[in-house]
C-alpha cells in the first residue's frame, strides 16, 4: 500500500548531472523526485527509496500550471519546466527563472554543469518544436538559454532531423537520442554568430541501437525511446518493442568524447566504426518490461542506480530501481488507475 506524507517539502538537494526523463536523484541517492503517477496533493512527489514513503512537494506554480519536466541546479535547487516558463525552487520556495514563450512544446529540460566546456556553463537546454523542419508539427529541436536572460535561442542542429532527451555527464559530455541511435556531443557558445543563433550541437552517433528486420513472421522492432541516463562510465537507454518487450539497455561511452570534425578520409571512418563497434560490444540488457519509462541514474561510492518506470499490465504502474551491486530491479511501489 502507498505510503504519503502530505507535506510541502523544501531545502531538496539534487544532483544536475542525473536528470532523465522527468526524475531526478538526490546528492546521496537515497531518493528520487519525480511527477506523479497519480492524481495527488502535490505537484512533485518524493520518494525515499528505503522506506518507500512518498512526500508530496507543493509548488508556487501560477494557477492553470503544471510541470511537464525537472532538472537539479548546480546548487542543489531544483528547476522546473511548465508549458510556459521554468521556476526555480528551494528553501526559500518557488520563483520565476525565465519564459519558454520562444519555444513551442517546450520539454526535456536539463542544466549544463559547471564544469561543461565551450562557455556554456549553467545554461539552460530544453527541447521544442522544430519551426524551420519539413515537418515542423512534429520535428524536434535544441533550444539553449544563457544565464541571466529571459528567454531561449534556438541552438543550430546541423544535419539532425530529430532530437530527443538528453543528459549531462558531471564534466559536461552530453548523450541523446536521435535517428534510433545514441549520440554524444556537446554545445557550443558562438557569440558573434548573429541575431538568429549563438549555440550549436556538435555531435556524432556513438551506437546504432535499433533493431528492424522483415521477417513474415512478424517478430517486431526496437526503437532508441527518449529516455537516456548517464552514472559513472555508463550511459542507460530504453529501447520501445513492437510486439515484444520494452529493453533496458546498459551501455560503457568511449573512453574520450569522439570527434567531430568530418571524415574526410577513409582511415577516419573505419575508425570511427571501430568505436561504435567497441560501444555495441558493451551493450548488456539489464531489464525486459511492458513500457519502460522515466529513467534516471546515479552513481554513489561505486555504485550504479537506476530508477525507472513499467507498466506490467494495462492500468498498472510500478517504480523499480536497479543497482549495480546487486545486478537486479526491485519494485519500490504499485499504483493502479484508480487510485
């Protein structure tokens, strides 16, 4: 039976580099705040992984607002996105950062580390409807906001038709989803560029990761899903099944970022297939569901976790956490519809 406590919860610490999907981890790793599953008192729950008491989180949030993503600030805050700004929340409860009035959809919102490189540190990223795509109702793209300003840019995609949810390692190595494969890249600040955009992605597909095939005996697919996790060396990935299970995917990045500057030659692409090569042969399935989602990962004193979301049957979730000691999924609670 769920366990709540409704209070309103403030002074959270939250660790910026573990944003995924919507959840994040605390410093210590002992809890994960996320959206609710449910209908509830509060707009964020918070769940203590050992006890498994849920905490509601009342938010300031203007009336007809709601969160659609997180993110954990560089000082242990907690950022927030609704469909028409991102607020800031702490101990001296919730205010207002920035508009998203520039973007359309504006989702899957992460902080860059103080450590990134490239002067985009403690900027703001957030994905949205693609304007300029050949199908701009459902083309997604990167939008970067500066600190200290009101809004988002648009942040030039070269040759990317589609983007996904991403996530920062500490030192600022970035991994998404995008054309049923893993990238890695990083942004970049180009200051003098002009009025139209001043940040870019530079990236690569670091991992083909789908699987499609034409047999007649209908044995499905599996598609890169938006949910990306980082912990350690590791980079988490759900794969969607058709006809078939969901996929958590377990996979070690390159020793060092890849680079990004062409391949003008063939010794260049052969080795750049040699690390693709070597990142598929680490793949490891940690776990086969129904509709995995809302994936996010920490690593504490050596260990690796991962909080993720499934849904067993039609109008049941469940919260699961897997650890790297023990190698297994635990189930942290059950909610039905209707509840």
């Amino acid at each position: 039976m769920t366990k709540f406590l409704l209070s309103c919860i403030t002074g959270l610490a939250f660790t910026a580099s573990t944003i995924a999907a919507d959840a994040v981890f605390s410093h210590d790793g002992k809890f994960v705040t996320l959206i609710p599953l449910t209908e509830t008192a509060g707009d964020l729950w918070r769940v203590d992984l050992k006890t498994k008491i849920i905490d509601n989180i009342r938010l300031d949030l203007p009336k007809g607002q709601s969160v659609r993503s997180l993110a954990g600030g560089a000082e242990g805050e907690l950022l927030v996105l609704t469909g028409e700004a991102v607020y800031v929340h702490d101990a001296n409860g919730t205010k207002k950062l920035c508009d998203t009035s520039g973007v359309e959809d504006a989702k899957d919102l992460a902080t860059v580390p103080p450590k990134a490189t490239g002067g985009m540190a403690n900027w703001l990223i957030v994905t949205g409807i693609d304007k300029d795509s050949h199908e701009p109702r459902t083309a997604r793209t990167y939008y970067a906001r500066k600190p200290g300003e009101k809004s988002f840019k648009p942040v030039f995609c070269r040759r990317i038709d589609q983007v996904g949810q991403g996530c920062f390692t500490p030192g600022g190595r970035y991994f998404f989803q995008s054309d049923n494969a893993l990238w890695e890249g990083a942004f970049e600040y180009i200051p003098d560029n002009g009025p139209g955009w001043n940040v870019a992605l530079v990236a690569t597909s670091i991992a083909p990761l789908a699987y499609c095939d034409s047999n007649t005996s209908n044995t499905g697919q599996y598609r890169v899903s938006d949910a990306v996790a980082v912990a350690g060396k590791n980079v988490y990935v759900t794969l969607s099944g058709r006809h078939g299970a969901d996929l958590l995917l377990r996979v070690t990045m390159p020793a060092k970022p890849p680079t990004c500057d062409g391949t003008d030659s063939g010794e260049a692409l052969v080795a750049h297939y040699a690390m693709q090569g070597k990142v598929l042969s680490s793949v490891k399935v940690l776990a086969n569901h129904t509709n995995i989602e809302l994936l996010a990962a920490v690593v504490i004193n050596g260990e690796e976790r991962v909080f993720y979301i499934i849904h067993p049957d039609h109008g049941t979730s469940q919260m699961m956490l897997w650890t790297s000691r023990t190698d297994k999924a635990e189930v942290i609670e059950e909610f039905k519809d209707e509840q």
